[in-house]
C-alpha cells in the first residue's frame, strides 16, 4: 500500500516538474522574437526620418526645386505676354541694354547700397544675395531697349527676388513687387509649390512686373512727356538738353526752348488737346491742327509698364519747375 502511494506521489512530482519547463520554454520563446523585432524596426524608421529632415533643411536649392522654378517661369510668363530666357550655369546672359548676367552682378547695386551679390548655385555662399537662377526678358515696346531680369536670391538664407530693369547707369536691383513671382519662389523653396498654382489670370499686354499706382496721371510735366514722345515718334528725351514745360497763351509748352521744338497742350479733366504743325503747300504757311486723346489712352502708349512709368517720371523729375507768361 505504501509502495503504490509513493509511485503515486512520484509520478505526480515528475508531472509538475514537466510542466513547469514547459511552462518556462513557452514562456522565454514568447518574450524574445517579438520584441527584438519590434525594437530594431522603430529604430532604423526614426533614424531614417531624421536623415531626410535634417536634409530638406540643409538644401536651400537644388535641380528639383530649379526645374520647379522653370516650370513656373514657362507657365506664368504668357499671361504676361512675356517669353524670358534662362541663364543656363554657363553661357552668360545678355540683355538688350548691354548688361551681362551674371558677369556684371560685381557692377550692379542692390536696394541702393554696395550689398554683394553672385551666383551660388546651391543658395549658399559668401555673398550677401546668393543668386541661384536669374532670367531675362527683351522688351519690344517702347521706349526701347528695355528689359525685366529676375534674380532669384537668397539672403541669410532667406528667399528674396531682385528685378533688374535698368536702362542706362549703374543698375540698381531692387526686391520685386510681383507677388505671384514672390510667393511662388517662396512655395518652391518651402517644398509646398503646386504646379498650377504659378499661373496668373491677368492677360493683359500691358502689365509688366512692378507696376506704381493705377491713378490716372495729373502731373502737366508727365502728360507733357508723352504727349512730347507721341509728337517726335519716340525719341529718346533723355537725350534732349533744356526740356522742360512752361505756360503761354492759355496752354502748356513743351520742348527745349525753340519755337520749332515746343509743343503746345491742354488738359481737359481726362482728355488732353495737343497741338501740331503742317506746312500748306497751298498756303505757303504752317497750318496748326488740334488733336485730342484720353489720357487712359495716352497712358496705354507710354504709360503702361513698370519700365514706361520710370522713364516718364525721371523725364518728369529732371525738369525744372514749370514757369509761366
């Protein structure tokens, strides 16, 4: 009886041993895969994920966000009525004016002062505005030459872009005011440009790139400026010595100081009445006949573009004060 309770007992401790390392096996094989696993992978993501953000940070500019920029010059300059030509990282960049980019860039001034300006072609460099792309556009109205050359820039790491549309002295860069160009570069530089997001809706053949205000002009010596282009068939009045506006006779006068030169105008609220002179064969005289024009229309011919208006304003500003009878 004792012999069969000791083999009963034995073989209920054998049992308990047996499962016992079961239990321990089953245990150790769920604990170690699974989690060995589950480590190594959520490593090498965070890994990963810090390598490519740490790269799109570093990298101001590079062949991606270039032909971005590309696409968007392509897209948006028709709108404008505008084709520009790129600099292509070799071959310099020559406008009509005679200025070369980016050779000349060590000539120019930006926003006034001796800031320096080069080409970088990552956006990163030892220049003040590190140029990364720069393109041109030849006028083909007058008064010509003329031209728009952008300069996409980047500034302590900043995107900036300059515009060049100098006709004649030392060229002086200034920041565009376009805000499609602006905002678009930003897009592309941020990583959030959309391709269909550069266009411009605005067609018109007189828009350039950075247009004053809108306001009709009132200012005698601007009106007179281009009713003086419109009368001598464009000529370069910057060339012209002593112009300048007076009053006689009920009108305005304008021209360098000899009957032969001076042009005589009135302003009619928004109508401007100009005077020219035809010699009669019939008579043997010199006819005077009276023209009218809007000075909406007057604007369209001279007034139109940001390159128009700078040339009419410094004709205006280098005048002197008008005098009168």
């Amino acid at each position: 009886m004792k012999i069969k309770q000791f083999g009963l007992v034995a073989t209920l401790f054998l049992g308990a041993l047996m499962l016992s390392g079961c239990g321990n096996q089953n245990s150790s094989k769920s604990e170690s895969h699974p989690k060995t696993t589950v480590k190594a992978t959520k490593s090498k993501s965070t890994k990963t994920k810090k390598k490519n953000t740490t790269d799109q940070k570093s990298t101001l500019w590079n062949d991606t966000k270039d032909k971005q920029l590309e696409s968007f010059i392509n897209q948006w300059a028709p709108t404008m009525k505008q084709s520009y030509v790129k600099y292509n990282g070799t071959d310099s960049l020559k406008t009509s004016v005679g200025t070369t980019y980016p050779d000349d860039l060590s000539k120019v001034s930006v926003e006034g002062t001796n800031s320096s300006i080069g080409w970088s072609k990552t956006g990163k460099g030892n220049y003040s505005y590190n140029v990364v792309a720069i393109y041109n556009y030849d006028g083909t109205r007058p008064p010509l030459p003329n031209h728009i050359t952008y300069f996409f820039t980047f500034h302590d790491g900043e995107p900036i872009v300059l515009v060049d549309q100098s006709r004649d002295g030392t060229p002086n860069l200034l920041e565009t005011k376009n805000t499609k160009v602006k905002e678009s570069f930003n897009a592309i530089v941020d990583g959030s440009y959309k391709a269909d997001s550069g266009a411009s809706s605005d067609t018109s053949d007189t828009k350039t790139d950075d247009s004053a205000s809108k306001e009709t002009v009132t200012d005698p010596k601007m009106i007179g400026t281009m009713v003086y282009e419109l009368c001598t068939h464009n000529t370069n009045l910057q060339s012209l010595e002593f112009l300048s506006v007076y009053t006689s006779g009920g009108r305005y006068w304008i021209g360098t100081g000899t009957s032969a030169s001076n042009v005589g105008f009135t302003i009619d609220g928004n109508t401007v009445h100009y005077w020219t002179r035809r010699y009669n064969e019939e008579t043997d005289n010199t006819d005077e006949i009276e023209h009218t024009m809007s000075i909406e229309d007057l604007e369209k011919q001279f007034y139109s573009t940001a390159d128009q208006k700078q040339y009419v304003q410094s004709i205006a500003n280098g005048m002197p004060d008008i005098d009168g009878e």
